[in-house]
C-alpha cells in the first residue's frame, strides 16, 4: 500500500533519466573510465560535456512546446517568430518525400548550416534509419537533435544507429511501447510516436499514442499489484530489456520525453495529441502546406501550450481557416508498401 | 508554508514542480495572471526563452508578473528564465535578438554562450549565499555584465570561452543560466524558498 499513497511522486521523471544514464554507463562506462584514467591520470574533470543526462536534459526543455519541420531559412524564421521550440530541415517536406518517391536522404547539409546560423532556437535534422556516418556528419556540423526517421529511406531495417555513441541526443519514431523501450534502450534520448508522415491525416497518430498508453497502463497495473513475473513476461513476448519495462511500470509513462507526430494540421490535432499525453508535437507538413502558415504556425503553438483551456483552443482554432488547411490523404487509401510507419521495427 | 508557482507555459515545469513536492512543499502551476494570486513566489522554469516570452505576451503575463515583482515577491529564473528575466538579450552568433521578455533585471545575457547542444554539460559551480552546486548547463546563456541594483553571484571557468557569470541577484530576483532542476539540487530550492516573506 505503501507505494499507492506515494503516488507517481514516488519516481520522478529526472529519476528515470538518472537511471538510464547509469544503464549506459554499465554497457560503455567502465570501458570509457579506463581510458580516460590511462590518458589523464586520475584527474578530475570539472566539466563533463555531452553526457547522457545532458541529453535527456535538453530533450526536457522542449515539452509543451511545437517542433516544425522546414526546408529553408525564411520557413525557419517563420518558425522561430511564430514561438516553435525548434525546427527540424529536411531537404523535402513528408508530403513532397511521398510524392516525389524515389531514395530521401538527410538534406543538405549547407541548408542546416544556413538555418542553424539564422535562427536561435535549437535546429534538428533527419538522418536515414542505420545510416551512422550521416548522424556523424549532422553532430559535426553541430545539429541540437538528430531524428533517425522513417520518413527517410532507411539503410538498414533490421539495426538502428547505435545513439550512446553520440553526444548529440536524437529522437526516434514509435508505434508501440516495445518498439519505443527498443529505440531507448538503443540510446535514444526521446521518441515521437509515429503517425502515418505527410498524410495531414491524424488518424494513425492517435491510433499509436493510444496503444502506447495502454500498453503503460497495463504495465503499471501489474507493478501496482506487485506482480513482476507478468512484467518479466511482458519483456520477454515484446523483446525488451526487463529493466526497461520495470522502469516504464514504475513511472507510469514513457522513461523519455515523447512527443506526438505526423498528420497534425490544425490547433485542435494538436491540443487532442497533447490530451492523450504526448509531451509536445512535431509539426511536419501540416503548416508549409496549409494557405496560411505565418498565422497556422502560432495558433498550434497556442493550442499547445494551452491544450486544457478550451477557451484558447478556440481562440487557436479561429486564428486559422479550415478552407487552407492541407488536404490531406486517407491512410486507408495508401496501398501497404506506401506505409512509412512500418520501416524499421 | 511557501507556495511556489511554476510558470507552466512551456519548457521543464514538471521538473521544479516535482523537484518542490519532494521538498513537501506546496507547488502550483501558473499560466494566467489570475494564478499569481494565490501563491508567495515564482519560478520560470526552462525551455525555449523566445516561446515563453511570446505565450506570457499573449496572456498577458508580462504586466501581471512586473505587478507580483513590485509587490516584493521573490522569482528565480532558470536558463531560459534567466534569459525571460533579463533587460537585454544577446545571442553569441546573431546579436541582438529584440525577443520580448520581462526586461525584471539589470542583466545582459548571452544565449548559446557555451555552443550547441553537443557543448552542454553538467559542472560543479560555487553560488554565493547558496554554496558548491552540482547542475547542468544546457544551450546555456552566460551573463555577461550586472548594472544599477542586480550584482553577479556566481562565475564559472570554463576551458573555451573563460569566465563567465553564471548567476545574479537583484532585491529578490534570481537569475540562473543553469538547471539544478536536472540534477536535482536541493540547495538551491531551499535558499529561495528563504527568500518568501515570512
């Protein structure tokens, strides 16, 4: 009983940051603190650069906060004076990705580099799923976050990249909790749970937002009745680490942040992801696409923030035209091998 | 006992909020100015310094914080609060950034003074009137000069940029460009939690 009269303050979101860091250091740690030794004698370093907690830290400043992906520095300024938390630049926007086919690559790297010095809030970019050298290339060039995304033509389906190598935290796409604990325990400092990219339909963003959320619930129920043989065997039907389901059952939500993505087109997909917990939103196609970006850009910022005050949703909603809002295509339209969610389990 | 608000527009809310609740006590989140009634000090958390500045604009929280500031209520910044708090904003590679904040304290803050996200890091840093504190700098501003009332209180050495002012006072005002949040440093909470009128 003790642990219902704590409640969910009993674990802290910061503790579970805490934790995993200690879960990389137990993989890489001990390697790492050897040759550090071996170089520098057994000084001590006032300044620890890059560290997982740093990592998750940052991911923390974004919540209640809008993400929008663009493609050029004056769609970025429209970004930052519209009150984004960051932008993210692709070469083209998911909807152009889907009507253009053919092979997406992370974009261009002078383009990066040309937002990153145009703008002060944070910039993020895609790199394909397994393709390490081009989140080498985007860490180099000093991107904030890198999203090994599946709107992107993945490079290898069956490994994704391994992120506790990097100092740059990066953000992965999920469609359920085990693919999520997946990308985690694979270092991945935040997930997006994934929609259906460049549809303008929100349709499958709710439909994984809900699964995740349940599949929590039931994790927390077994913890809750103290029964961790059904937590063990959670972990082992779904593939994850046992201490990872145990952490997820502890805090009762994801260990990371996790924002929604895919197909939010108006204030009101918006504020509905955030009712059904997402941390914050990606904003991809929903706004460059629509006839009325400059205004579309600050009312899902609005919506956001203020999700839980229908009043200012209103006030969101109005500030946009539901004749401009992106057309959009039904999912159930896309023939199988269209999907992008599906790439890379 | 002290309630504390924790501005909740955007940014690590959550964080101060629980961070104060394992303290035992008494935290609140703020978003409108009727908020602000009924508690005896304020926190503006982390986040993106140009998105809480614009969201308390259009709620009309730049007044009704200067209002709860004039009436000798204490509020403590952190990072980007510390940025929303100062009276002139800088960034290391674009100048001037003109972005609306509160204009509370006689501070000039350099944003993205450290680098990029690949140049955050977690450091030990002595704090006057609160002591040694183990935090996180994030995308973290400096503070480069303090004028009239507002005095720097803590520096820090750093390998690249030298030293640079990582904490200020004014009356009741607190600028810190860091996160004990993260760390979850108590200190720093306990000493401000000092400060409410008792």
């Amino acid at each position: 009983m003790l642990t219902t009269a704590l409640g969910w303050f009993a674990l802290k979101l910061t503790d579970s940051y805490v934790w995993l860091e200690k879960l990389r250091d137990l993989i890489y740690g001990l390697l790492e603190l050897r040759d550090r030794a071996r170089e520098e004698g057994l000084e001590v370093i006032p300044i620890r650069e890059g560290t997982p907690l740093v990592r998750y830290g940052f991911v923390s400043m974004l919540k209640g906060g809008v993400i929008m992906d663009v493609t050029n520095e004056k769609q970025a300024a429209i970004a930052e004076d519209a009150g984004a938390v960051g932008v993210m630049v692709l070469d083209k926007l998911p909807y152009d990705v889907r009507a253009a086919g053919g092979v997406a690559r992370t974009a261009d790297l002078r383009v990066i580099e040309a937002v990153m010095s145009s703008i002060t809030i944070p910039v993020s970019a895609k790199c394909r799923i397994g393709h390490a050298e081009e989140a080498r290339l985007l860490e180099e060039i000093g991107v904030d976050l890198i999203d090994e995304s599946e709107v992107l033509t993945p490079v290898d389906e069956k490994a994704h990249i391994n992120k506790w190598d990097f100092k740059t935290p990066f953000v992965n796409g999920a469609r359920s909790l085990p693919e999520a604990l997946r990308r985690i325990y694979e270092g991945a400092s935040m997930i997006r749970t994934k929609g259906e990219p460049g549809t303008g339909n929100v349709a499958e963003a709710v439909k994984h937002m809900k699964l995740v959320n349940r599949d929590i619930a039931t994790l927390r129920g077994y913890y809750m009745a103290g029964d961790h043989e059904a937590i063990w065997v959670y972990a082992k039907e779904n593939k994850v680490p046992y201490e990872l389901a145990l952490l997820t059952a502890r805090l009762g939500r994801l260990p990371v942040v996790n924002f929604a993505a895919g197909g939010i087109a108006t204030p009101a997909d918006a504020a509905l992801m955030m009712w059904l917990g997402a941390d914050g939103v990606f904003v991809g196609s929903g706004i460059f696409k629509s006839g009325d970006p400059e205004a579309r850009a600050r009312a899902i910022v609005l919506a956001t923030s203020f999700y839980d005050d229908p009043e200012t949703v209103v006030e969101a909603q109005k500030m946009v035209s539901e004749k401009v809002s992106m057309v959009g295509i039904d999912v159930r339209k896309l023939r199988p091998e269209e999907l992008m969610q599906i790439r890379g389990e | 006992m002290a309630r504390i608000g924790v501005l909740a527009l955007q940014g690590d809310y959550l964080e101060h909020y629980q961070v104060l609740k394992g303290l035992g006590i008494e935290a609140r989140y703020v978003k409108t100015p009727s908020d602000l009634r009924n508690i005896d000090a304020l926190i503006i958390p982390g986040g993106e310094s140009t998105t809480i500045g614009k969201l308390m604009a259009i709620k009309g929280m730049v007044d009704a914080v200067r209002e709860f500031v004039r009436s000798g209520s204490p509020v403590m910044g952190t990072c980007a609060g510390a940025i929303v708090m100062a009276k002139k904003v800088f960034d290391r590679v674009l100048g001037e950034t003109n972005q609306p904040t509160l204009e509370l304290m006689d501070i000039n803050v350099i944003r993205n003074i450290f680098g990029r996200q690949k140049n955050s890091f977690v450091a030990r840093v002595y704090i006057d009137e609160i002591g040694d504190v183990v935090v996180a700098f994030i995308r973290a501003p400096g503070i480069a000069e303090a004028w009239n009332g507002a005095r720097i209180t803590g520096y820090i050495e750093h390998p690249q940029i030298g030293k640079i002012g990582v904490a200020a006072k004014q009356g009741n005002l607190i600028a810190l460009t860091f996160h004990p949040e993260i760390t979850g440093d108590d200190k720093v909470y306990r000493y401000f939690i000092g400060l409410v009128k008792r």
